[in-house]
C-alpha cells in the first residue's frame, strides 16, 4: 500500500475535500428514507408511481442507491492510499455526487421520465465512478486492485439489467440477483483486506499472541468458492447443485472468519463489529444453499442476512470507522457508536427471523424497519458534523 499522497491545500467546503465524507453522510440518510418509504409501501398504506414495482423499488434503491452510495465513498477514499495518488475533491466530487442524487430522483419520476430516460439517469453515477476508479488505478500502475473494478463494473450491469428487465418483463430477475451477488462480493473483497489488518493492529498493540492468518491459498480458494456460487445462485437460483455450492462457500467462509482471531478482539467494539457484520456473508450462503433443499428454510431469509446482515453491519461498522480516524478523531467506540452497532444488528435479526417465523413477521418486521433505521439515523447524527467540519475541528 502506497503512502497518502502530499497534496496541495484544499480551502473549500469540507465536505468536499474527501470522497467518504458526502457519500457516507448521503448513503446513510437515503437508507433511513428508503426503508421508511418502503414499509408503508409493503403494507399497501401508499403506493410510488414509478417504472418498478414496490419490491423492485425497495430492492434498486437498496442496492443501487445505498450501496453504491457508501462503496463509492469507501473506495474514493482508499484509493489513493493504494495509488499515491492526489483524491477526488472539489468540484469533481460534487458532480459525481449531483449524479447520484440525480439517479434518485429520476427512480422517483420513472414512470413520467420513461423508463429508458430514468434508465440512463440512475446508471451514469455508476459508470463515471468506474471510469474515475480505472483512471486512478491504471494512472497508480495498481493492477491488484483491478478485481474490485471488475466488480463494480458488473455491478453497473447488474444495474443496467434491471432497468432493461422491469421493462420487458415488468419485474427484474438476474439484474436483482447479480446486484446483490456483487454487493456480497465486495464486503468479501474488503473484508478480507480490512479485517484481519484491523485486527492484527489492535492485537500487536494489546494483546500479544495468536495474529490473524496471512492471505494465502485457503483465502484463494474461498474467495474462488463464494464468487462461483454467487454466480451459480445469479442465473441458477433453487437448484440442488447451486445449493451445494452455496452451502460449500459458507462453510469456507466461516472457516476464514475463524482464521482472523475475532474472538481475541472484544476488547474494541470497532473490531469486532467488523468480525460480526462479515459473519452474516457465509450465514447468508448457507440458508440460501439450503432453502434449495428445504421449505422450512425460505431463501429470503438468507438473502436478508447477505444484505441487512454482512451488507449494512459491515458497511456501517466501515463508516464508523473511516469517518473517525479520517476526521482526526480517536478510534474508540463511544455510547453513540454502540448504540448504532446494537440497532444494526437488532435490524438484521430481526429481518432474518421475519423470514423464518411467518406468524411474528408483522411484528418482526417493523422492528427490523425502525432498528435499521435508528442505526442509519443515528449515524448521520452521531457523525454528521464531524463529516461536514475540518479535519479535527468537530
């Protein structure tokens, strides 16, 4: 990894002056809007006249509002840590941030728009931060990281497919599935790079002994695994050898969840958090690989695990920490930090058990839909000023 670059002073708004700062600040607030839209909408109380229907809406919004939204933060930021090479600030930030939120609106106004229009609108946010990403990446010579490209790249088309999909079809089928595949393939890609490094910092700082394992062939092979039966679930969904790949990526995943000596790190909440939210990715692979075999288990159940889950507890418990040590603060999670952690979970159990326990979903539901969005709001609030203010003045 590279060192940050020297860059020249930057003296506009602070906002601006790094990618994780409006992205994150943004994506948390459009993922309190969106769920509390959507809830009354899955009841059938108000209805959105857009090109998708409500599933859909809740399921693009999730995916390529809220996600793309904190992946372009998260990578905007790191990138020029992995380059050496000056960030996106400024002008250009904002842009690519007006792009995003044009994507909302146009979602919003589809079915006025037209679909082709809200189509190219939604999609452009996605293909200018390609395009940023590959620019800095091939300009930094850091071939490495291209595979985090390529999966942002089929993210864009998973995108595309959907709009395309709800359009001719009136519901989309791959674009959702590849959608969620790539989300869970990133929090597999960054999290292995920032877990076991966070944890071996704390550790050799703390508590001597047993370190998370080196990345090696074992992580090779899992990472080989998941992707496989991403891809399999993606085109191939609820056939018995797309269920044995699945339940076989899960079982790997554990096990290289277990090589990063998570259970030495409750001592930092900032930690383990990080160990807790990746152990919903392989949870999320086996109920979905086993709602192949059986109906007790519904696939939903997996699929909410994948993004309430390993999704919104891993890139929750990344925010957290990126807006402190990036804002000049102490990496330590204070009451209002817990607080946010302790509703994510809330929220993804939740939603996980509304799957599994049909008869306590209206009840589980709702809990779920106001812990996910206490932990989001809470974010906004709790970190709000420190993403708006200079670098130590919050």
């Amino acid at each position: 990894m590279s060192p940050a670059p020297r860059r020249p002073a930057y003296d506009g708004p602070a906002i601006l002056s790094h990618g994780f700062r409006p992205f994150f600040l943004a994506g948390s607030v459009w993922a309190v809007i969106a769920v509390l839209v959507w809830m009354p909408q899955y009841f059938g109380k108000i209805s959105l006249t857009t090109a998708f229907t409500p599933l859909d809406w809740h399921i693009h919004e999730a995916l390529f509002g809220y996600v793309a939204a904190v992946a372009a933060g998260f990578l905007l930021t790191a990138i020029p840590n992995w380059t050496g090479r000056l960030p996106l600030q400024g002008v250009p930030l904002l842009v690519l941030l007006l792009v995003w939120l044009a994507g909302r609106f146009a979602i919003a106004a589809s079915a006025w728009l037209g679909w082709a229009a809200a189509a190219l609108i939604d999609c452009a946010f996605l293909t200018f931060l390609c395009l940023a990403i590959a620019r800095e990446l091939i300009a930094g010579k850091n071939w490495k990281n291209l595979k985090v490209l390529a999966v942002l790249v089929l993210l864009l088309a998973a995108n595309a497919a959907f709009h395309i999909e709800a359009h001719v079809n009136g519901s989309a089928f791959y674009g959702k599935r590849l959608g969620v595949a790539m989300a869970v393939a990133l929090v597999i890609l960054i999290g292995g790079r920032v877990i076991p490094s966070f944890t071996r910092n704390f550790l050799a700082r703390r508590a001597p002994g047993r370190l998370p394992a080196n990345f090696g062939a074992f992580d090779k092979l899992s990472v080989a695994a998941a992707v496989l039966a991403l891809l399999a679930w993606t085109f191939a969904p609820g056939v018995a050898v797309t269920g044995g790949l699945l339940i076989v990526a899960g079982l790997l995943h554990f096990a290289r969840l277990a090589r990063w000596a998570g259970d030495r790190a409750f001592a930092d909440a900032l930690v383990l958090v990080l160990h807790l939210g990746y152990a919903f990715a392989p949870l999320g692979f086996l109920l979905v690989g086993l709602s192949a075999f059986t109906l007790r288990i519904p696939e939903s159940a997996g699929v909410h695990a994948w993004t309430a889950g390993a999704i919104g507890v891993m890139t929750l418990a990344i925010m957290t920490r990126a807006s402190l040590g990036h804002t000049g603060q102490s990496l330590h999670a204070g009451p209002a930090t817990l607080a946010i952690y302790g509703a994510s979970l809330l929220a993804v159990l939740a939603r996980i058990g509304a799957a599994l326990l049909p008869e306590w979903s209206f009840i589980l539901l709702h809990i779920a839909a106001f812990a996910w969005a206490g932990a989001f709001l809470g974010f906004a609030l709790a970190y709000g000023k420190a993403l708006l203010s200079p670098r130590g003045s919050s």
